[in-house]
C-alpha cells in the first residue's frame, strides 16, 4: 500500500515567493538589470534642465541680440554722429613761466568735432614741438566737451650767457629756452672744454648734463650759494659759492654722497675758502 509519501511524488511543489527588489520592477538583482523610476536621459530629443532653469526661447535670444545692436548703434551715434559730445573748450593746468593762453594755441586741437576722436598723442607731441619749455603733458578728454592739458614745465638748473641773453638748461642737460632776464638764484655755467680730450669721447652735450646732475644733487642751503658752475672736462668740475669759497667736485659720480659731505664741511669750517670733496671718503678744507 503506497504512502502518503509516495502519493505526493507526483505534484509539484509551489514556487516560493520572493519580495520584489526595492527601486526595481521584474529582471534580476544583478548589474544587467533596469532601473526603474523617471529616465535621466533626453525627453523628445532635448535634456531637461534640472532644477528648474529653463533656456530661453530662441525668440527671446533674437530679441536680445536686436536690443544690443541698437544700443550699440546708438552709443556710436551719440559719441560721433551727435552734437552732444563736441569739443568746446580747452583747459590748460600746471603752468609757471608759459601762460595758459600760450599753451592752448600751440596745442591747436581741433574744435567742434566728436571729443572721442581727438588725438591727445598728436596734441602732446605738438606742444612738445612748439614749446620746448614743456618737459611732460598729459592730455585728457574731460566729458561733455571740454580737452584738458596738464603741463608740467622744465626747471632751469643752469645758464648759458651768450651775448646779453641766457640759455636756460634743465636738470638733464637740455637746453630748452632763451631769456633776456637771469632767472633768480640759476648759477652760471662756464664750459672751457675745447682742448680737453673728455670732449671727444663724452661731448658737449653730456659734460653739460653732468655740470646739470652735479647742481641738481645740491640741497637748497648750499645750491642757493652757488654763483657758478666751472667745466674743464668730464672729471673736473668746480664750483664757485658766494664770498668767494671755491669747491673742487670732480666728475659727476657720486654726486649724492659728495653734497652730503660738502653740507657738513660748510657748517664745520665756515671760515674756509677752499674745499675738495672729489673723493667724498676723504674731503679736503683749507684757507681761512
């Protein structure tokens, strides 16, 4: 008599369920699966953007780019085509010996045309030209209409007398104007370098630079005592004070430590005549 045992060999036992796999629907567990939810992927053709910022339409693109261009159109008529933006008027700062009308007229800038266009390189280099005295200029374009110069001048730091005028030379050398009045307080340059061999390898126009770099080292306590500035050659400059003090300087080196040395030696020996600071290590005073 067959048992329970062997009456049931027959049936199939029911599958065993499993729980479905969280954030997953049908397939397996493994790499191969496909993930469920929303796609990341493209929607129609065209990736939504993500946190809800939208491209703009072309629409609102060309719109933007029309707006632009008018603007753009409209800047350059203002500052070109319009009469809003003229050059009127001409400003000039800075001066001392030149006059403001002076510097005006030599710069000539052209009036009643677009103050964007004026040409402030061409309108330096014109006062440069015409007004030697002009050491630097700086021109600007001051809004609406008006052209600004700010002149800063060359200080004379010797003479040259020829005849009854002066030749002004500033500090580096340059000869830039011609008076009929000594400027006040300008010592007097004396070249007598046609027989020294320091003409033919430096020049004059540098041995004049190096008698205007010794006179520009000078503090104003001792400079306003120089009378005159005597030249040699390139290392034997010498300078004559007020009361008839004489100072051998040498060449233009060390011009710095050599004032220094000359200041000390004057307050010291106010009753010599005669000093040497050619070597500034080693200064010399003497006469009484």
């Amino acid at each position: 008599m067959a048992g329970p045992t062997t009456a049931r060999r027959g049936e199939k036992k029911p599958a065993r369920s499993r729980p479905p796999a969280s954030g997953r629907s049908g397939g397996s567990s493994g790499g191969g699966g496909k993930k469920s939810g929303k796609s990341s992927g493209p929607k129609n053709g065209r990736f939504a953007p993500r946190g809800g910022f939208r491209l703009p339409s072309r629409r609102v693109l060309i719109i933007t780019l029309a707006g632009a261009v008018l603007l753009a159109g409209f800047g350059a008529w203002a500052l070109y085509g319009s009469t809003w933006l003229r050059t009127e008027s001409v400003k000039a700062t800075g001066t001392g010996v030149l006059t403001e009308d002076e510097v005006v007229r030599a710069a000539a800038v052209p009036m009643d045309t677009p103050l964007a266009s004026v040409d402030k390189r061409a309108i330096a280099e014109r006062l440069r030209a015409k007004l030697p005295r002009i050491k630097s200029v700086e021109v600007s374009r001051s809004w609406p209409h008006t052209v600004s110069l700010k002149v800063t001048e060359r200080q004379p730091e010797l003479l040259i007398q020829t005849g009854g005028k002066f030749v002004e030379v500033d500090a580096e050398g340059i000869r830039f104007a011609t008076v009929t009045t000594a400027p006040k307080g300008v010592p007097l340059l004396e070249m007598a370098v046609r027989d020294s061999p320091s003409l033919k390898r430096f020049g004059p126009d540098r041995i004049r630079a190096a008698a205007a770099t010794v006179v520009a080292a000078l503090p104003k306590a001792v400079h306003q005592d120089v009378r005159t500035v005597q030249v040699r050659s390139y290392d034997s400059i010498t300078l004559r004070l007020t009361h008839g003090r004489t100072v051998v300087w040498g060449s233009e080196e060390r011009s710095t430590a050599k004032a220094k040395v000359l200041t000390a030696a004057l307050k010291a020996a106010r009753d010599a005549r005669h000093f040497d600071v050619s070597v500034p290590t080693a200064p010399a005073v003497s006469g009484s």
